[in-house]
C-alpha cells in the first residue's frame, strides 16, 4: 500500500506528459487549420488560372 500511495505521489515526468499534450493539442489544431485553408487556397489559384487562360487568349 506504501507503494501506491508513493507512485501515486510522485510528480516526476508529469511536466513532459503535460508538454506532450500541448504539443498535441497544437499539432491537431494545426491540422484543422491547413485542412480548412485548403478550399481557400483551392479558390484562390482557380481564380488565378482563370485569369492567366483569359489573358493568354486575349494576347493571342
């Protein structure tokens, strides 16, 4: 019973489990970003291309 109660006790290494969380909670934020950002990106060069293929004909 002593055991548990000291193991229960213990703080060693909690600070590297409370800075893997983060760091995961970073990442998977992260991910949600670029994940949202790719149809903005996908708008943008569409558009992009639109133009370039209308200036291209009216130069020809």
């Amino acid at each position: 019973m002593t055991f548990l109660r000291s193991l229960w006790n213990d703080e060693q290494g909690q600070d590297l489990i409370e800075y893997t969380l983060l760091m995961a909670f970073v990442a998977l934020a992260s991910a949600a970003l670029f994940i949202g950002a790719g149809g903005s990106v996908k708008g943008i060069w569409s558009a992009t291309n639109s133009q370039l293929t209308a200036a291209n004909s009216a130069a020809s």
